[in-house]
C-alpha cells in the first residue's frame, strides 16, 4: 500500500512538473517576435488568451492578418476591452464598419475605463459621426485622470464652435474642466474659457486654484475685468484665497491693506516681484510688510504691486503708514497708480517716502474714464547724483476710499 501511495504521489509531481515546464516554456516562446514561434507557444497553452493577444500582435507587426488570433482570445477572455478594441480597429481598417463599431461597443461595455471610450469618440470622428461623436467624448471625460488635451484638440477638430463644445462635450466635473480650462489658455480661447471657469470655480477645490487665478490674470491682461473679478470673488466665496470680496460699486476696491495673508501672486492679489538686490517678508502681528534694499537693485523696479478693480472716472484717496530705516529723505520711493491701457500715472506725485518713525501719508488719483481697472504700484527710482539705495521700508494699513 506504501509503494502504491508512492508511485501515485510521483506520478502527480511528475505530471505537474511537466506541466510546469511546459508552460515556462511556451511562456519564453511568447515572447519572440517570430509568428511561427509564438505559435508554438499557443499550441503549447491553447488556453492562454494573453498568447493569443501577442500572436496578434506578431502577426500585425508582420503584415499578417491578426483577426483570428484575436478572435480566439475574445472567446477565451470576453472581459478583456482591449481585444475588442483591436478587433473594432482590424475591422474599421477592413471597412467592415459595423462590426468594428459593434467590436468597439463591446469593449466599452465591458470596461469603465476611459481608453475604450476614447477608442470609440476616434473612430466616430474618423466617420465623421457627430452624433455618436460627442456623447462619447463626455463619456471619455467622465472618467480617469489622464491628459485630457488630446481629447479638447479633438473637439475643436469637429467643431469651432466653443459653445457646441461647452454644451455637448463638457460633463461637470472638476478634472476635465481644469484641464479644459488650461487647454483654453493655451490656445489664447480665453473667451470660450468665462463659462468653464464660472462653472469650476462654483465647485473648485484647493488644485483648482492655479488654474483659477491663472485665468483671472489672463481676464485683467485682457481688460476683461469683469469676468476677472468674477472668477476672483468667487474663488473668495468658497475660502481658495483668504480675501473678503471686492466690490469696487460699495467702494470695497483694494485686496488685503493690511497684509494679513500671504500674498496671492495673481488676480487682485498683492504681487511681489522678484527684483535682484530687494528681499521682502511680512510680518503678522503687527501686520506689515518689509522691503529690504542691499544697493545692488535695478535703478528703478516695481517689487510690489496690485491691480485695482475701480468706478470709472471717479476720484479716489489711498492712505498708508510707513516706516523707514536707514532711508535718505531722497529715497526715490513712493506709491503710484498706473493705468493700465496706456501705463501713465494716475496719481499725482507725492514725496519721497522716508521717515523713521511710522508716518500716515496719502495720494490722490482720479480712476480712468473708460476702465475700471488700474495697478497699484510701489516703486522705486534712483535719484539722479545719489548712490542706490540701502536699508528698508516697512509697509502697512493701507485704504482706498472712494471720494464724493
């Protein structure tokens, strides 16, 4: 009974040793790029749809027909999207169109991926097939996480109408409209981007905020100030920025006075320009910001600045305290407000700024008369017959009111 129970036990680990054997082998045979090789590794594993798949492959990079290869691994494993894929495309390049669409649906229906989706909105465009075209591409950018830019380049391939696009295309998710939103800046659309980025900002979380504030920039490049302090105030309203609202008709024109918050590079936000031979910080509490100047600074250069968003033609007042050290009473500092068409100063010129205890000083300026927008700007300028500058300037409370 031993020696029967032996003999049984080494033919089985003699049969899975053969087994085991055979499968390396067909598996190393799969690999070549010989037809006739990856065949022996089917015939070997007629079971194994992946052979199949990479007899195809072969057999395509040969010039072969692929198809039945394919076909034979469709059988063996119906849940695998990207056989139908391939065999959607084999039959698309056969013009056998119907079968490579009902190949193409398979593999959609049995993956939720986006490649399956994407595979489909090419192949209806490539027909010229509007009406399965665009239902399909919001499909593809309903999921994953992918680069959505070659799915946009698409859509402006079908169509130049941005709206068609925004309406047909567009699902309300904050992936594909970032993406979208960044793929419009690119192509200077920046029109077609005020809708899609209203719609992202309503639901825009802390990594929409780049793609928000670039935006904004694009909107006051532009002079479209409007829709820049929409999407701006927005962006307020749903706490990505640490701002109270601007509302330049309440008189609410100016982003954090007393520099509470850092500052936001961007849009209506304070923006510090990187100057060679300027250094700047800010203080919290007491709230300030600092300007430290090593003499080595351009002979005139603009660390600081700020878009205003303003009542055409009305008159305005800008206070401020500041405080200096080791700053000459010709320091060649000061505040200005530019216009931004034309870059002429609004304001009137005011003095020098130098004083080493903290002082209260203002300007007075009129906003243009046929924009509402204006850049706030602390600059500074050598003195003719003077050294450049050396030490610091402390910035703070600053107010703009509009006057009567």
């Amino acid at each position: 009974m031993r020696l029967a129970v032996l003999t049984c036990l080494l033919a089985a680990f003699g049969t899975a040793g053969y087994w085991s054997l055979r499968l390396a082998w067909a598996d190393w045979l799969s690999r070549g790029v010989d037809p006739a090789q990856v065949a022996r590794a089917v015939a070997l594993s007629p079971g194994n749809a992946d052979f199949r798949v990479k007899l195809a492959r072969v057999l395509d990079k040969n010039g072969a027909d692929p198809a039945s290869a394919l076909e034979a691994a469709a059988l063996l494993n119906p849940r695998d999207a990207g056989v139908w894929m391939r065999l959607g495309i084999a039959a698309e390049s056969n013009r056998d169109y119907a079968r490579a669409e009902r190949d193409l649906l398979e593999a959609a229906r049995v993956s939720r991926r986006f490649e399956p989706r994407w595979t489909l909105a090419n192949y209806y465009f490539r027909r010229n097939d509007a009406g399965h075209f665009w239902p399909w591409v919001r499909q593809s950018l309903l999921v994953g996480s992918v680069d959505f830019a070659p799915v946009f380049t698409l859509c402006w391939a079908m169509s130049q109408d941005a709206e068609l696009i925004w309406d047909q295309a567009l699902p309300e998710r904050r992936p594909a409209l970032n993406a979208y939103l960044w793929f419009l800046m690119r192509q200077s659309q920046l029109s077609a981007g005020v809708p899609v980025a209203r719609k992202l900002a309503a639901m825009a979380t802390k990594p929409d905020r780049s793609a928000l504030l670039a935006f904004s920039d694009r909107m006051i490049e532009s002079s479209e100030s409007a829709a820049a302090l929409e999407i701006w105030n927005a962006m307020c309203a749903r706490g990505l920025l640490p701002y109270k609202l601007l509302d330049p008709d309440r008189g609410a024109s100016l982003t954090d006075g007393s520099f509470s918050a850092e500052p936001a590079g961007g849009g209506f936000g304070w923006r510090l320009a990187s100057e060679p031979g300027i250094a700047c910080g800010r203080n919290t509490s007491p709230g300030y910001l600092w300007l430290s100047l090593s003499g080595s600074q351009a002979a005139h250069c603009e660390p600081l600045s700020e878009y205003l968003a303003l009542v055409p033609g009305k008159p305005y007042r800008l206070r401020f305290r500041y405080r200096t050290s080791d700053i000459p009473a010709e320091s060649g500092l000061r505040w200005q407000v530019i216009d931004t068409r034309n870059g002429a100063a609004l304001a009137s010129r005011s003095a020098w700024l130098s004083s080493p205890a903290w002082k209260d000083d203002e300007i007075l300026f009129t906003a243009p008369a046929k924009s509402p927008l204006a850049r706030l700007v602390f600059t500074y300028q050598a003195v003719p017959g003077t050294p450049r500058l050396e030490g610091s300037v402390l910035l703070s409370d600053l107010r703009l009111e509009r006057l009567p």
